[in-house]
C-alpha cells in the first residue's frame, strides 16, 4: 500500500436508531437522545479503490491485518496479545451423525484469555488508550471481565471488574492476577452492571456492551475471517449463542460491508440464528410476538453464564439481523447444551464453552424440525473454551 493510503478508513460515528452523527476523535459512549448504540461507519468507497483481498490476506497480523475496516488511527495505539485468526475447522463426525453434508464451527476458545471476549476488548481497550482513557470499568458474567483485565494490563491501564458471586471461579482468578479490581455481586449481570455505574460517576469510562462503539468492532472481525475462510463465499446459515448480541450484530455488520466493497462472490446472505437459553431467552420470545424489542427477563438461570443476559442494550439491533437475514432465534435447555458439550468433544475433540455448546444443541433441534436443509453449509460459533466453567459444571 501506498503511504497516502490512511491506517484507517474511519469516517464518523452514527447513531444505530436516529442516525445522527458522532466524532469519533472525541470520548463517545451512546446516543443521549435515543439511548441507542453507535456504529462506527468507514469511507468503503475510498477504500474500495485502494484495498483488495489479497492485500488483507497478505499482513500475517491477526486482526489488525484489517486495520482500514478498524476504529484506530495510530497504529502506536493498539494493544494485542495477538487475537483473531481463530481457526474454521470441518465436523465430519458430527455432520455424518446429523444427516448433513457441510458443517463448520468457529472455534473462538483459541483467542487469549480463553473467549472471543479478547477480539472486542482488544478494540475498547486500543481506541481507549488511543482517545486517553486510563481507568476502565465493565460489569461482565466472566470472560468479558477476564479479557478487559489483561488487556488494560497490557496497556498499563486501570481495570475494575464487577461480577456475580456465581461467576466462574477461574474468570475471578485471572482478573486478580492481571491486577483489576474485582467487585462480586450478588444477582445477574444486570446488577453488576447498577453497581458498575457508581464508578462511572467516578470518572471510570464504561467498557460495557454496546455502552461504548468499539467492542463490537472487534467482533465485527469474526464475520471478516468467516468469509475469508469460505473463498468470499458466505455460509448458508450461521448458528451463533447470542447474550449481549455483540458478535451476533458484528458478524452481520462485517457481511454489510463486505458487500460494499464488493468482496463478496455473490449476493447471498447467511440466515442468522440466535442461541439462547430457555431459562434466558428474551430474544427468542421478542421473535415469537414479533416484537422489535426485548423484554426485561426475570429470574433469568441458566448453566451458560454469557448466556444469562436478562435485556441486551442492543436489542433492537438483534432483531434488525434476524429480520434481515430472514433468520431464526431458538432457546435450548440446559441438559441440550451440556449434551451438546459432550458430544462436541467426543465426536470432534472440541471442548466447547457451554455457550459454545448451545449452537450445536439449537442445531439438532432446527434439523429435527426441519428448518435446516440437509445440504445447506452450516457454521456454529464457539464462543470460548471448556475449561474456563468445567468445575462448575461436572
């Protein structure tokens, strides 16, 4: 590339509801009229004319091989410990067993801190350190946590950490041992996130999910690898576990502007299915009323921490995918997903989170019901390893 051609093709940030727009030099959270997420939007007409395929895949860097399609303008600002590039690996066994010709899974559990958390929080965290940002706050079920402690350590910035007395032991550990401050609270998530704001009014910036613009840009690279690996030729169908929905909206988001680019062999768009729990599914009910929102879940339980998200601040834009995508949203059990976890590792040697698991589980279901079609290619996403909850749960 030339040296005239910019680290990045940042234009402005938008507001997912109203669209107006936002600088994204100056400290950004939300819209405060809409109190909706913003989107970071780029130049791709620009870009168009200076980026190609073969020159992304050219930079070995994980993630930052898409530095243009990125939030950052320095590339003295990025903090890694080398995420992204997480690798799409065939389930022959599994896909014998299901009747089905082609079915991939996504294994994000080889990302570091164990969880495709690490993709989004290497994001918040480099354009935190890009904008000045020293003292980071996020209320997480675990591997959100964990991710944020390491890469603020990384940076040399201050991290607290709020969680649920229940969270997995060992995401508690690695956020000590990284040097957060880590608070435990009793109830969900959404508790964690009440008290969180105590240090906002503090001065502590909220790295929540969709609170700020750029974790979702780091998961946006989860959709970029995707059609890397299928030759620019997207799946049929995309299984993903959806809490927050970060991934879920970025992995569309990365098709959207692929297709701008023009990188796409064709106009075919994958049906996205969102993966919930069935004791926390306020997505797959607001699917079944045809509503555009979610509605507060109570008493949400399930053994899939990351799953156990009463009301996504994103959820207007999840159902913005499923509708678009003309895809589905189904909630699972947990014996459906702990089987699914067994399975996955008996049949393939792949040791799912139980989130990870869940898509697996939805997709014995959809093909039991038939709404998966035996020679369709299938992805699932595994959103984080095995090891980091297997206490908890065997």
């Amino acid at each position: 590339m030339t040296s005239n051609v910019p680290f990045s093709y940042l234009s402005h940030l938008e507001c997912s509801r109203c669209e107006q727009r936002f600088d994204p030099a100056r400290v950004q959270t939300f819209c405060p009229r809409c109190n909706a997420p913003l989107l970071a939007r780029y130049d791709l007409q620009a870009a168009k004319e200076s980026l190609s395929p073969q020159s992304i895949t050219a930079d070995q860097r994980p993630t930052w091989r898409w530095h243009a399609l990125l939030p950052l303008t320095d590339p003295k600002n990025i903090v890694t410990l080398g995420e992204g590039d997480a690798p799409v690996v065939e389930l022959p066994r599994l896909a014998v067993s299901l009747g089905m010709q082609r079915l991939f899974l996504k294994d994000e559990g080889r990302n570091p801190t164990h969880s495709f958390k690490a993709r989004g929080l290497a994001l918040a965290v480099s354009k935190a350190n890009e904008l000045g940002l020293r003292r980071l706050v996020i209320p997480t079920a675990g591997n959100a946590g964990s991710a944020l402690a390491s890469y603020a350590a990384r940076a040399g910035i201050k991290a607290s950490v709020f969680m649920p007395k229940d969270t997995p032991p060992a995401n508690v550990r690695q956020c000590r041992i990284a040097g957060a401050e880590v608070t435990l609270v009793d109830g969900l998530i959404s508790d964690a996130a009440v008290l969180a704001q105590q240090c906002v009014q503090e001065g502590w910036f909220d790295v929540s999910t969709f609170k700020e613009p750029y974790r979702l840009e780091g998961k946006k690279v989860m959709g970029f690898e995707i059609a890397e690996r299928f030759g620019w030729e997207l799946p049929d169908v995309v299984i993903y576990p959806t809490g927050g929905g970060t991934g879920f909206v970025g992995i569309w988001k990365a098709f959207q502007e692929l297709a701008e680019l023009g990188w796409l062999n064709s106009e075919e768009r994958p049906r996205m299915v969102a993966v919930q729990a069935e004791g926390c599914a306020p997505v797959v009910q607001a699917f079944e009323r045809g509503w555009d929102h979610c509605e507060f879940w109570q008493n949400a339980h399930t053994v899939a921490g990351g799953l156990r998200v009463p009301k996504s601040f994103a959820d207007r834009l999840i159902m913005d995918v499923l509708h678009e995508s003309h895809g589905l949203a189904i909630a699972v059990s947990d014996p459906e997903i702990l089987s699914a976890q067994q399975e996955l590792s008996k049949q393939e040697g792949i040791f799912a989170s139980s989130e990870g698991a869940a898509p697996l589980a939805a997709l014995r279901k959809l093909m039991a019901a038939g709404q998966i079609n035996p020679n369709e290619k299938v992805l699932l996403l595994d959103t984080g390893s095995g090891l980091i909850n297997v206490d908890m749960l065997y």
